[in-house]
C-alpha cells in the first residue's frame, strides 16, 4: 500500500511491536508523532507528518494506564481533525473501559462515555478486537469493526497443544459459556462449564436490595403499620454463593480454558486448581487480551496452569520476563488487512469468514 494517501500513527511510540510488524506488512512507514505531559501532567502532542487530505490511522495500544492512553487518543483525533485530515480511522485493539458497559448501583456507563468522546473528538471510524460485550458497538455514533483473534488461538491449539484432539474446551464462567462452545465446534471437541463462586469482582451486583431501611421507614413502619406494609415492598432472600463446581469430563484430558481477556487472574488460577482436581493432566488458558494486572506473573508461575496464551494487543513482553508460561501471539496481519480494506473501500466480511456469531 503505497505512503501518498494514507498514514499510520503508533500513539504508544513507534517501538511497539505490533505498530511496527501493521506498517511493514503495510508497506509503509510510520508517521512521525511526539506525545508527552507537560510538567503539570497535562498530555502533550505534536504531529509532525502532514496529514491534510489524508486517511490517518492512529494504533493505540493501551498497556499502563488507560487514562493517559484515552486522552492521548482524544486529543491527537482532534488535532488531526482541525489540521483537515479526510479521514480518521482509531485502531484501538483493545478498547479501555469495555468491561464497564453495564449500569451499577447509582454509577453510570463508562463505555458509553468512552464512546461518545471519541466520535466527538474527530473519530470517523474504529477497529477494535473481541469487545467485552459486542453490545458497546451500539454506543458509538460512527462504524465499529469488531475484529475476532480466534482464528490465530485456534491455529495455535493446533499447531502448538501436543494431542488437541484429547483436549476439551472449558469455560471458566457460564458467562463465557457460548465463546468456548463457538471453540469447541470449530475444533470438534467437548465442552465444560465451571460454575460457581470465583472471587469476580463484577459477578454479583450490589444494588442495594438487602440494605436496612432508613430510621425515618422505621418509625413509619411502627406507626403506620398496615399502611407501611403496602409501601415498603419484603426484603429480597439473600443470594448465596454455590461452591465451584464443573459440569463436563476433563478426567485424563487436556483442558483449554478460553476467554475473552485475563485480567485478575485469581478466578483463572481456582478454575485451573478445580480442573486438576478432576483429572486433567495438562491445562492452557488462552484469551485475546492479556491484562495480567498487578501480581499476575507471580500467581501463574506458582499454579498448576501449563501455559498461558495471549495475543499482542496489549504488550507483555515484561509480564514474559517475569513468568516463561506466558506466550504471545502476533495478529498484525489482521489488524494490516483490516487498515488495508477500510483504505480502500473493500467489504470487511472476509475478515469474519467460518467466525460463528457467538464468538
């Protein structure tokens, strides 16, 4: 794809690996931009390519703080907007605040919030990959192309898991039920479910329910009370908590545990230590992207998890130096195609071929 009308910006700096591999199978060169903070923090940005007339498309890879990685992405999308670029197109992989498209106990929805910036900022389009909930596509006011990483985490259980054909696909949640079967029917193998209490920070929504009436209900209450009986509805039972339990066979198997991203790898590490308990003698656990906050490294060293499949939208190079059962694979070539194809007004329905609509 040749320089003349298109450019290509690596927010995160231009030693990122996957910036680099998308521009080389592109053909071209990286843009050249400078970001920093001032001395009072604030996000510093200075463009130095020009972009007037041109499709400019701005990979973001959000590895530290996703905060910082929002602003940046705001501010260079408005820049290049006022400075009559024809088009701007954000390569976001993995979209910050996606796991929050859900309203909770008198909070908001910051995905919606994330989206809504973004296309008021100057973005005409995005390409991002496996959203949390593929629902957040609706909260954006411009084209969304959801890309799928499934196709490379299945070429890799094939190419690289000694005797696949022994392995069964587990979902670690019945939430993630329905992308492990989509894994499971493609790779013809069986399929297992873990269910039950696994420490998620978001498995339970506190709403309020089971909080004490205010003094005021309760002097109402000891007053009125046939009239405070009609009001004030019963208190809802108290949700229990099941033990972990698994439904499905991993008795002498391979167990693939498959998710959309691994973030707090705590509820991963009981699942792992629940499916050695039942018999399976080797156990992967792959997802598109690899968070691994806080002390992630350390807990998957120390437990009975064989490997741990990623891919490179989010870098981990540093999280593979402190742990060897990480991996990394690279899916530049789909991101490159995808660019490539919105470049030049191309269907993007080849690049969800054979995916089925659950995953």
């Amino acid at each position: 794809m040749g320089e003349g009308g298109v450019l290509l910006f690596s927010l995160k700096g231009n030693e990122e690996t996957l910036a680099v591999n998308v521009a080389k199978r592109l053909g071209i060169s990286l843009a050249i931009l400078h970001s920093g903070f001032f001395k009072n923090k604030e996000t510093r940005i200075e463009i130095e390519s020009s972009v007037r007339g041109k499709d400019v498309f701005l990979l973001q890879i959000v590895e530290d703080n996703p905060n910082d990685a929002i602003m940046e992405l705001l501010i260079t999308s408005y820049a290049l907007k006022t400075s009559c670029a024809n088009r701007v197109v954000g390569v976001i992989p993995y979209l910050p605040y996606s796991k929050q498209s859900k309203m909770r106990n008198r909070g908001a929805i910051p995905a919606k919030l994330i989206a809504t910036m973004l296309c008021r900022a100057g973005i005409d389009q995005v390409i991002t990959m496996d959203l949390h909930s593929k629902e957040i596509q609706g909260f954006f006011n411009c084209p969304v192309d959801n890309l799928r990483a499934s196709p490379f985490l299945i070429q890799y259980i094939q190419d690289k898991v000694p005797d696949y054909r022994n392995a069964v696909i587990v979902a670690k949640n019945p939430a993630s039920a329905s992308r492990a079967q989509s894994f499971a029917e493609r790779l013809r193998l069986g399929l297992a479910v873990i269910h039950g209490d696994q420490l998620e920070s978001d498995s339970e929504i506190v709403d309020g329910r089971h909080s004490p009436p205010p003094e005021r209900s309760r002097r109402i209450s000891s007053m009125y009370s046939e009239v405070a009986s009609e009001l004030i509805p019963p208190g809802m039972p108290i949700k229990k908590k099941q033990p972990m339990n698994l439904v499905g066979d991993v008795d002498g198997k391979i167990a693939i545990i498959v998710d959309d991203m691994i973030d707090d790898v705590s509820p991963l590490v009981m699942a792992a230590k629940l499916l050695k308990e039942r018999g399976a003698y080797t156990i992967y656990a792959m997802a598109t992207h690899g968070l691994l906050s806080s002390n992630a490294p350390a807990l998957i060293d120390d437990s009975c998890i064989d490997e741990v499949v990623v891919t490179n939208t989010i870098p981990c190079k540093e999280k593979q130096a402190k742990c060897t059962k990480i991996k990394s694979i690279d899916i530049s070539a789909l991101v490159a195609e995808a660019v490539r194809r919105i470049h030049y007004g191309e269907s993007m329905s080849y690049l969800f071929r054979n995916i089925p609509l659950e995953d």
